[in-house]
C-alpha cells in the first residue's frame, strides 16, 4: 500500500481508513490508520500498518484474509487546507497461499500417458494466475527435451480437482509438452502463484518411469525332473516375465493334460516371476506336458501384456509327462457375474434365489453341483466348461461344490467350495426428514436432513431435486452416500462432509428454491430400498441481512442542524436504529422512515456544534433473521469556532448572512384513536348528538373540462401567407403510396388482421397513423403451443417450460419472446402496436419488483443469446382498441420471423440507459432458450432488448424488443380533504371464482410464489400477479369499515394493484379538536342553564 502527497501533512490529520465492504467478516472494521513520523512527509510512501514509528500511531494490520474493503486517504496541511479524499473500492486483501493436494504420479511409481488418462492428477485449493509442471529427467533413457515446462493455460488454473493433458494447449498447457521419452526416470514439480501474489508450496514426484513398452513371458518352467507322474502328483508351474508385473484377478495358466486341460492361476502383484501348482488327476494325460497362459496382465506403468506366447515355453524346457485313468475333481464353482447381484459381481453375496455357476471339468463328463449331501443340479460338461442353474436357495450361507463322472463312469472327487449368501432382505429407510411442505436453512451441520437405515448398505443416495422457487442452475443436488453414512442406525447428513456423508460436496442449495428429497440405497445382495421422498421442502434464508454504506460519516460542517441517516442492505430488509450500544432488534423503538428494500433513511434534527453522535442500527429480513451485532454510524459537528484560519496562522472571521425560511402552515390533523366496537348507551347518545350537529362530510369531485383543439383560421405567419407549400402531384405521389412492406407482411400472415385493414379502409401509407392507437392481443406461450383450432383451448394456462413436451415445444414460433410469471404458472399478456416507424412491436405489462420468465426459441445456428433491461421512459397514458386473440391463433404467422430485425450494430450501452445485461441459458440442449429477471423497482416504460447472434456470418446478429410497461403496485389509503394517507397494517384479500363450484374463494397465491392476503407497509401498498379468470378485493383495517370490491375480470398475466379508499369507522372525530371540545360542553351548559332558570321563572 502507498501514497504519494505533494507537501506534508499537519500532525494527526493524515488518516487512512480500511472498511470492510465484502468478503469474509471483518469484526474490527473499519481499520483507521494516524499516520505518524516520515509518513506525513510529502513525497511517495510504501506504508506498513504494523509500523507504529513512521507509519500508523497504532497497529493496524490486522485485516482479515478473504474480506473485501474500501481504502480512503484524508489530510490535511499544517494551514488546514484538506486534501481531496481519495477512494480505492473492491481491494480484496488475499494472505492464503494456494495448496496442491491429491497429486499424481505417486514418487516411484511408473506412467505410460500423459495426454489422455489419469497419470498427471492434483487439485487446487483457490484458482491461481499462474502454475507449472516440470517434468525433468533423472535418470534412465536419454531425454534431449528435458525438462518439459508445462505452463498451465485454461480450466488447469481454476480451483478444484484436474486430470492434466501435456498435449492440450486450451485447458492444459501453454504448449504442447507432452514429447516425454520411454524409460526414462523423471522428478514432477507443481507449483502456482494466485492473483495476489502468494505462492503455492512446491510439491514434487520423484522417481517416476515413464514406460511405454508391454512386458512379455520369457519362459515356463517347473522344477520336477524329468519323468512321468500319475495322480496327486503335486507340479509346479513357474511363470517368468520380462519385468515386474500385476494382474487384475488371477491369470490362469493352462496345461495340457489330454481330454481336460487342467489349470492353476497365478495373480502376480509386482512380481517378474510367479508360480502355481498343477496336481495330477484321475484322468490326466499328456506326452509331453506344456502350458498356455492368459489373463490381464500389466507391467507397473500400466502397459498391458498382449502376446502371452513365452519365448521358451514348458514342453522345450522340460519333459513332463501325465499318465492317468480318472478324471480330475471339477473346479471351484464360480457364481456366473449376472447372478451374482449387488455392489460386487464377484462377492458371492446375490439377492438372485437361483443362481448360475460357471466350473471348468473334463469335457464329456457330468458335472454335479451340490451343498452337502443335496443335490442343486447337473449338466454336461462342453469345452471344459458348464454352467449349472441351482434350485432354489432361501436366504442364508451355503457351501456350493461340484463332482464330475466321466464318461467311462469314473467318479471323481469334489471340487473346492465356494462359500455363497443369498439374501433378500430389502434396506428399510425410517426416520426420514426434512417433512414434505416444510422448510429448512441449513443442510451442513443441523439435523434438517436425517434418516435411520435398519442394516448397513453398500451404497445409497439422497438427491435434492429443484421443484419451483429460485432459479438453481446445479439442481438436482445428488449426495452419493459415504463412509459411515451407509452404516446401519440413525444418521444426520451432511451435504458438505464428504468423509462420512457425501462422496462430494453437493451443499449449494438456493435460498427461496423448493425442492423434493428422495432417498435410495441397496444392500450388498442388490436388494434396493423402497424410496422415501419428502415434496415440498423449501430452503429458506439463514443468514441475517449484511449492512453498508453508513451515512453521514465524519465532520458536518459547523451549522448544520438536521441530517440524513442512511445506509443499504444486500438484500430487502427492515431497519431500526438506538442510541444505546447492543441493544437487541426486538427491544429498538426507531424504525427507520424509508425502509424494507435495500436501502433505508431517516431524517434527523436536533443536531448543535462541536457535538458527536453515534448511532446502532440492526435490520431483518423477510425471513425474520435479525442482526445480533451493532453496525454503527458515527459522526460529528464541526464547532462555529473552527470555520477557518487565514494563511498567516490568525483566526479569520466567516461572515455568513441570515437566512429566512419560511414553512407553509398545515390544518393540525389528530391522530385517529379507534373506538371500541361496542359503546355504552349514554356515550352513544352523545355521538349520535354530535353527528346530528356535524354531518360527514361529502368531498365532491370536480368535474372534468373536455379538451378543445383550436385551429387558427389564418395561415402561420411562417407559411408566409400560403397553405400548399409542395407540388399537388408530390403530395397526391405521397398519399396514395401502398402501405409500408413490414405491414403489408403482417396483413397477409394474419388473414383474420387483413380482412380488418379492408374493412376500416387500411390500403396506403397515410393510414398508418389509424394503427398508431391499435392494440392486438397476442396468445401467451401455452395458449400457442397448445395447438391452434378452438377445441384445444381448453387447456389450462400457465405451463411451465420443462413440463412442454417436445412435439408443444417444436410449435412454440421462432424469434419472439415470451414472458411468463408466478413459478411459470401465469403467461403475461402480449400486445402487438405498430411504432412510429410503422413497424410492429411487442408490449406487456407487469409491476414492479415481479419476477419475469423470458422464453424464445431462436431457431438454428444461433451461437449465443443476450438479454438487456434500456430505460424508456414515464408511462403515458393511452387509449387503445384490443381485437379479440382468437383472431391470431388460426394464423401461421407465428411461424415467421414478424419480430425479429436484423440488428445492424451491436447494442451500445453508452447510447442507451441499460439497466441490466443478462444472458439466456439452454440447459437441456432442446433449443428453448430461457431467463428469468426482475422487473424494475421503479415504474416506467422499459425495453427488453434480446440479441440473437448466430453462427452463419451472413445471418449475423438479430434483435427482438419486447416493451415492458412497469405499474406501480396498489395502495390503500383514506382520503383527509384532498389529502390521501397511506394506511399501513392494512389485510387485503383477493378472491377468485372457482368454475367447478361457481363460488368465489380465496385465491391460492402460494401456488404463485405470492401471499393471499398481504399485508400493507408504511406505504399502504399491496398488488397479486393473478391468472385469467374472475375475482374481488376484499381490504380490513384497525378503525376502518371493511371493503368490499365488485367483481371484475382479468385478463391472463395481469396485476392487480388498484387503489382503494377505506372510510373510519368514526369520521367525525377528525373534525374535532380538543378547542372545538371545550366550546362545545361550554354551549351546552350555557343552553342547560338557560334552559333551568327559564323553567324556574
């Protein structure tokens, strides 16, 4: 960190202050640094925060790792001229170094690729900028490339786990190093530095052979002499191998013994030489016995044998030979792969109650399958192999063997056995949570994901699977089941432990998303559980809104009186603020004025010189999570005395002139205090009194004056006296031009939109302007794919994007924008115009702060698809005639491209006041690209600008626009004179006619993401996204009579926000006041008396 300033600064008036803006948390924040010593020198300046002699007064180092802050620099010189502040935003201070871990090769081991397996592994514990893997040679073969310098490039620097290709130069190396030389011994070296500047420890592999040749057998031998050998003759058989190698599984070595090749295994395991025993049987011949071999087979770098001929094999070095009458015992049974069910095909453990056994035998002979004395079944042995079906086998543990006979009748003696489960018995799952329709906020370390498994499985799954709600672009969420979390008994999940819970971490579920929770696991048998699923479960916000921004800060200036406290939230919240230090949000009694979005205001007064005032704010949010820390707002008053000193050092004086304000008076208005609903009769008789005197009163509206368009009898002294100013034939050449091609288009593709132009006379360029005030309502996305003719109108509305099916999908038009709403339940109802230009457009209307589902499918080719939110401007309001939608839905036209212009230039955001910029996603690949945005905190006319840029050069880039009018939402309010105000805690209810009943209920908005009944802020506002169909508001309030609205019909995808007056139950008491009160009971004693000494006399 450093500064340069162009003269000293005065003593204690340097100060750099570090605020804490993002990131991690940062408790002592903000970090104020009183520069010291040579540090208010002028000239340039490294500063150290720790260096209290010539940098800070005190140590302020102490910046949290990870936290993002905000650097300003102030000062001032020894005449108390200030320094302009200087600001640095969005420094993110950075102290962990990078990690490598999970880094392959191992030190002495060997390799045989580097460009498209799994030899050269790691992972990154943060993206870095830069990294290496260097490959130098140590030893072996000579390698003149050495060392290979790999420059990591692409994806290869991200953070996370990597498989390292030395030949991909996009997402792998800078350059193609992957030139690496057979036999020759290398060192691996990684290393990597991140954007700020810390370097990753060095981790490197020694003592890796890279080794690109298959290994080979040499020879096969034995260590019996010479001779002939008869039955239970034990031989040996030695297998040797041009190198150290490994089988996977036994490799078998096959001998030559007449009618049935006898066999034994070796499974060698980095071994150049490996033997097995061969006994001669019953039945065994052979003149001079010799051997095969065949198996997987591998040398250490993973090279696999594949000529398996020995060089010099059993027969040239020995000469063995088997003379026998009786067969051999069969071989061990082995449980055929596809019967031997559950986590292993090898394991013997099989949910199947019949399974198959695969035993080598003598060929000819019968081959009997047995455990103990019970006979499973039989067959004839066919190339010294059978397969034999067993019956049936109830859950339990057996011991299967086999005996054969041959076909002279010789018996001959059991085979090994095998040891064999059967099992099925299905995995229970109990205890299950979350429950459906509940929410949780944590899936970390709670006990909101739970389960109880009655015996331990080989493997299960939970999956959380977005259903509505929020946008979640990792959905489903899929916690593949690890460690103990297979065990049998009880078990809490964590989605982020991948030790004893998820094989990976899968915890990054979306606030606000609801999701289905499914659990599935499967016994080692493969027995598989019954599923358990929990519907509806919905992630909620845990985490307390985070506050920035505090305003005002520092010294106001001498004077001032009244300030404005402010500051912003991440997300919508409602503020409140104290004087006294860590007091709790619930027991705050000053909500702040302008508050529950992102930022909050209040005015305050009171303020005197030379004082200092400091201020504790705490907010919540939606979800009723409350900030338990104070975030303070200091700040102070400059004194009068210290308006200015003169450059000599003297006090100068500051004259400032007075000010006159003057406020406009305002009638006193009374609070409204309500009654109590019942009223005892003597105070009533007094209220009824009263409203005889003072009738409510009726606020008339004023009626409105029509307007009047004056044209002036004379010429503008401008035309100089002459109306026709152009040529007859120019003008009648103008008049009787046909109308423009972009709508002459549209009349032919709309048969329904042609027959109107003839029949209101639409045939020519100046009939145009009769279109400017015409509105067509477009069908919304499911009433268009939903087919075209009348009968199929009757499909529900509001389908949302992925329930579409792929032939409603392929009727969805090209180039044309859709907008749905609530969960993709409502489709926003379209409008086609024709501009100024005399081209059409598309229009909707929505209100503020609603979420917007934007559909198009662009068609082929296209490349990428962008979204821009451009402010137009205020709303003006318009008449215009709607002609029915049913006259668009028989035309083909939205299978052309009516909308879609060629976009001669890129959109340019310093042209335009451009909101937002987004882009639409087509995850499934079925060539519907969505979005989904936020329509404008602010009211307004607004353009939704999508860019279609496509492959094809001569198709370019294409846009469509979409108007989007913004409505304000509805408030509630009481009129006080020709004054309206705002009725805060206000309950307004929508009600909605149900066709099956024919009755009016109340609205189910939580099936539209909404709330039914709202409740009103300080602002009185309220609005539904509601839709096609028949409804009525309903409003109560505290003190007010209720409101019952008439019904009214709603056309698909629009709001509801109108504004709507309650009347007090007790109006007249607005009218009095404590004056009026008093002159009141004075006139009626003054009457009573009168009335008494009338009577007396």
């Amino acid at each position: 960190m450093g500064y340069t300033i162009d003269e000293a600064l005065a003593a204690t008036t340097g100060i750099i202050t570090i605020t804490q803006t993002g990131g991690t948390a940062d408790g002592n924040s903000p970090h104020t640094c009183t520069l010291t010593g040579t540090a208010l020198n002028s000239g340039a300046h490294t500063i150290d925060l720790s260096d209290t002699t010539n940098g800070c007064t005190v140590d302020t180092s102490n910046l949290v790792s990870g936290s993002i802050y905000t650097f300003t620099f102030d000062g001032e010189d020894a005449a108390g001229n200030p320094a302009t502040t200087v600001t640095r935003n969005s420094v993110t201070f950075d102290n962990t170094v990078p990690v490598f871990s999970s880094v392959l090769p191992n030190s002495s081991s060997s390799i045989n690729n580097v460009t498209s397996s799994s030899d050269i592994e790691y992972s990154l514990s943060e993206s870095v900028s830069s990294g290496t893997v260097v490959a130098t040679r140590t030893s072996g073969t000579t390698d003149d490339n050495s060392p290979h310098t790999c420059n990591l490039a692409g994806t290869a620097l991200n953070s996370g786990a990597h498989t390292l290709n030395l030949s991909d130069t996009t997402n792998g190396c800078g350059s193609d190093v992957s030139n690496l030389v057979s036999g020759t011994v290398y060192t691996f070296a990684f290393n990597a530095t991140d954007a700020a500047g810390n370097t990753a420890t060095e981790v490197s592999r020694t003592s890796v052979t890279f080794d690109t040749t298959a290994p080979t057998i040499t020879s096969v031998s034995s260590d019996k002499v010479a001779g002939s050998y008869t039955v239970d003759e034990l031989i040996d058989i030695d297998v040797t191998f041009s190198e150290v190698v490994t089988s996977t599984g036994d490799a078998t070595v096959t001998l030559e013994t007449g009618v049935t090749d006898r066999t034994c295994t070796i499974a060698p395991s980095g071994e150049s030489t490996k033997s097995c025993n061969y006994t001669v049987q019953t039945g065994d011949t052979s003149s001079d016995l010799d051997a095969t071999i065949s198996g997987t087979i591998a040398d250490a770098a993973g090279n696999a044998m594949s000529n398996f001929t020995p060089t010099t094999g059993l027969a040239a070095n020995e000469a063995l030979v088997i003379d026998t009458t009786a067969p051999s015992a069969p071989g061990t049974p082995n449980m055929t792969d596809a019967t031997d069910s559950g986590a292993s095909n090898s394991d013997n453990i099989t949910s199947d109650t019949t399974p198959d056994f695969v035993i080598s035998c003598e060929s000819g002979a019968t081959v009997y399958l047995r455990e103990g004395s019970n006979a499973l079944g039989n067959d004839t042995c066919s190339s010294s192999t059978v397969t034999i079906t067993s019956s049936t086998l109830t859950s339990g543990n057996y011991s299967v063997y086999a005996r054969q006979t041959d076909v002279a009748g010789n018996t001959s003696s059991d085979s090994s056995a095998l040891s064999v489960t059967t099992d099925t018995d299905v995995p229970v799952f109990s205890s299950v949570t979350p429950s459906a329709s509940s929410s949780i906020d944590n899936v970390t370390s709670s006990s909101d994901i739970a389960y109880t498994l009655d015996t331990a499985v080989a493997s299960g799954q939970v999956v959380a699977t977005r259903t509505s709600g929020t946008t979640d672009a990792n959905s489903p969420h899929t916690c593949t089941l690890a460690g103990t979390a297979l065990n049998s008994g009880a078990h809490t999940l964590n989605l982020s432990d991948t030790t004893n819970s998820c094989a990976s971490d899968v915890s990054n579920l979306v606030v606000d998303t609801v999701y289905t929770f499914t659990f599935d696991a499967t016994d080692v048998a493969g027995n598989t559980a019954v599923q358990v699923s929990r519907t509806s479960v919905t992630f909620i916000d845990g985490t307390p809104p985070v506050r920035s921004a505090g305003s005002p800060s520092g010294a106001l200036s001498a004077g001032t009186t009244g300030a404005t406290l402010s500051l912003t939230t991440d997300e919508s919240a409602t503020c409140k603020y104290d004087t006294v230090a860590s007091t709790a949000y619930g027991d705050m009694d000053n909500t702040f004025t302008t508050t529950g979005t992102t930022s909050h205001s209040e005015s305050i007064t009171g303020l005197s010189d030379g004082n200092t005032y400091t201020y504790y704010v705490r907010c919540t949010d939606g979800s009723s999570n409350a900030n338990t820390d104070d975030y303070t707002i200091t700040f102070s008053v400059d004194s009068a005395s210290s308006s200015g000193v003169s450059s000599s050092g003297s006090r100068r004086t500051r004259f400032v002139a007075p000010t006159l304000s003057l406020t406009p008076l305002t009638p006193l208005v009374l609070p409204f205090i309500p009654l109590p609903e019942s009223i005892d009769t003597p105070v009533k008789n007094v209220i009824d009194f009263f409203e005889n005197i003072f009738p409510r009163p009726v606020v008339e509206t004023p009626a409105e004056t029509p307007p009047e368009e004056l044209i002036p009898k004379e010429t503008p002294l401008v035309f100089q006296g002459r109306w026709q100013l152009l040529p007859q034939e120019e003008i009648n050449s103008f008049v009787l031009a046909p109308l423009p091609r972009a709508i002459t288009n549209l009349a032919g593709k709309f048969p329904r939109l042609g027959e109107t132009f003839e029949e209101v006379g639409i045939d020519k360029i100046t009939d145009v302007a009769k279109l400017k005030t015409v509105k067509f309502s477009l069908p919304g996305l499911t009433e268009r794919v939903a087919g075209g003719t009348e009968e199929e109108l009757g499909l529900p509305q509001g389908v949302p994007v992925g329930e579409l099916t792929s032939i409603m999908k392929e009727r969805i038009p090209t180039e044309i924008v859709f907008a749905k709403g609530g969960s993709e339940l409502i489709d926003y109802n379209m409008s086609l115009s024709i501009s100024e230009e005399g081209q059409p457009e598309q229009k909707i209307n929505t209100i503020v702060g609603r979420p917007i589902h934007l559909v198009i499918r662009p068609g082929e080719g296209v490349k990428s698809v962008k979204g821009y939110i451009v402010w137009k401007g205020k709303v003006d309001s318009d008449t215009s005639l709607e002609l029915p939608s049913d006259s668009l839905l028989s035309s083909i036209i939205f299978a052309e491209k009516v909308f879609a212009q060629v976009q001669e230039r890129p959109v340019r955001v310093e042209e335009k006041l451009v909101l937002l910029e987004f882009e639409y996603t087509d995850p499934d690949g079925d060539g519907i690209y969505t979005a989904e945005i936020e329509a404008p905190a602010v009211g307004g006319e607004y353009e939704i600008i999508t860019v279609l840029e496509f492959n094809d050069p001569e198709l370019g880039r294409k846009e469509v626009r979409l108007t989007t009018v913004v409505d304000p939402e509805g408030y509630i309010y009481e009129k006080y004179g020709d004054k309206e105000i705002r009725v805060p805690g206000a309950i307004a209810s929508i009600y909605w006619l149900n066709p099956a009943t024919s009755k009016y209920v109340l609205w189910p908005a939580e099936e539209y993401q909404q709330e039914n009944p709202q409740t009103t802020n300080l602002t009185g506002s309220y609005s539904f996204l509601v839709p096609e169909g028949s409804y009525y508001l309903r409003v109560e309030a505290s003190g007010y009579t209720s409101y019952e609205g008439k019904p009214f019909q709603v056309t698909e995808g629009s709001g509801v926000h109108n504004n709507i007056e309650l009347k007090t139950k007790y109006w007249w008491f607005q009218i009095l006041d404590w004056k009026t009160i008093i002159l009141l009971a004075i006139i009626i004693m003054l009457s009573y008396n009168f009335f008494r000494d009338k009577k007396r006399g």
